[in-house]
C-alpha cells in the first residue's frame, strides 16, 4: 500500500535575505498564501533562510501563528564544544526548526564534505530531533559516465549509514547539472531517479518508512514546470532554489494543485 504523502515545498534561500528582509518575505508570503486560501493540510510549505535569520523568522511564525515550517540549511555533527563557526542541532531544534538541509551540491562542492562527514550530520539532526533533508545528485560528468541513478543511490546509501530502520528523514533529489542552470530534469528523469531512491530507502529503513519518506526533486523548479514533477508517483515536493526568493514565483510553486490538473 502505498502512503498518502504530504508534499513538501521547500525554499533554500541560500546567502540571500538578511533578518530584516526575511521577516518582510515571510509576511508577504503568508498573506499571499492566505489570499490564495492554501490549504496547508494538502502540502506543507518550508523555507531555509540562513543561520543569522532564524530567530526573527521564528519569532514572527510563532507569533502569528502562521502555518508555514522552517530550517537551517546545514548542521555541524557534533553536539557542542569547541567548534568555532559551528552551529548545533540542539540551537537548531531550541529555535524550532522542523527541518535541515544536509550535504547540499554546494556544501559538497565548496566545502568538500564527504559522505562520512554527511552521515554524522544526518545522525546528529536525528539525534536533536531536526528532520534532515539529505540532498544527492550527480553532476554531468557523473551522468555520462554511470548514467542517472548510481551516484544518487550511492549517496543515499553513504549519508544513511547508521540511520535505523523507521527514521523520519526527507530526500532531495537535486542533479547538479540541473542547479541555478535553467535547464531542470524532465519529469520523467526525475521520476527514475526518485523511484530508484525510494527502492534503496526500502532496503535501508525499512518498507514503512521508504512509503512514509518524501522525495523532493531539485533544480531550476519554477511555477511553469513544477506540475510536471508534482505529477510523478515518487516525487513529492520540491527544493526550490532561485525561484524561492520570488515572492510570487514560490507562492505560486507552493498552489502546485492548481497547475497539477491542467
Ligand atoms: P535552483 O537551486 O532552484 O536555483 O536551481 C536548487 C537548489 O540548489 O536547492
């Protein structure tokens, strides 16, 4: 049987958005949801401002009592101590952060961190309680060489080690070729690539869980190609980059129901 997944819409701001900017975004963003009477029971809608944000954007979430979610996009994999520039999951979970990007292409890339150093970052935001959202992907040269799905899955597989059967955890699908490029997958790759990921989750936390777990696929996601996606049985959401600092353009990624149908 298959689990009645709740999409999730997910904004990665990136180094954009100072505090000041980030409440302004989030105001406008919940009102241009409440005019467009969003039903947050049928998709959840997260963003992920940078560390210096969080509190200003809990503050005003928790004050408002608005319905939308929010995460830091990286964790260090220890708990505490003496880690300079670090941040913990245990601050992360303290400012309610439902969510945290994990091994992101860019992290990956910038700041060569490696599958080992990503497992322990998975097993520390479980360990606070922080749902991770582990990002895979491969780049060009990995598509030409291996072909769609083997880098991913092998990611999946290094970033999961250590996690038990039955975790709660979010996948991101994000081919690197497709990242701030304009040029996204096709559904229909991103599909094959979701659906082999979902057969590796089985294996690694179990059937429930794999059922229970959403795949978001990631990489120039707009308001004009995210029913595509939304359309595909094993993808359930989306890491949007770009286009999540368009108030109007994530608004109308995060209403997908009604560009779905048509
Ligand atoms: P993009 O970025 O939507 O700008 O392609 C996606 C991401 O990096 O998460």
């Amino acid at each position: 049987m298959v689990a009645k997944r709740v999409p999730l819409i997910a904004g990665n701001w990136k180094m954009n958005l100072d505090h000041l900017q980030s409440i302004a975004f989030v105001q406008k963003l919940a009102w241009s949801l409440k005019d467009a009477r969003f039903d947050y029971a049928g998709a959840e809608v997260a963003i992920f401002p940078p560390f210096t944000d969080l509190r200003s954007v809990q503050t005003l979430i928790s004050a408002d009592k608005l319905e939308l979610k929010f995460g830091g996009q990286d964790l260090s994999a220890h708990d505490s101590g003496a880690y300079t520039g670090e941040i913990s999951g245990a601050f992360l979970k303290a400012l309610d952060c439902s969510y945290v990007i994990i091994g992101h292409s860019e992290r990956r890339q910038y700041h060569h961190e490696t599958d080992e150093e990503l497992a322990a970052k998975v097993a520390a935001a479980i360990r606070h309680g922080v749902v991770p959202v582990l990002c895979v992907g491969e780049t060009a040269e990995d598509l030409e060489q291996h072909g769609p799905s083997a880098v991913p899955v092998a990611q999946l597989r290094a970033g999961l080690a250590g996690v038990e059967a039955g975790a709660d955890i979010v996948v991101a699908y994000e081919p690197v070729w497709a990242i701030g490029s304009g040029q996204a997958a096709t559904p229909e790759q991103a599909e094959q690539v979701a659906a082999a990921l979902r057969a590796t989750l089985v294996e690694l936390i179990g059937h429930e869980a794999a059922d229970a777990t959403r795949i978001l696929y990631g990489g120039s996601v707009k308001a004009a190609n995210i029913a595509g996606f939304m359309r595909q049985p094993n993808v359930d959401g989306a890491l949007v980059g770009g286009a999540s600092l368009d108030l109007a353009e994530f608004s109308s990624i995060a209403q997908f129901q009604k560009h779905v149908g048509t």
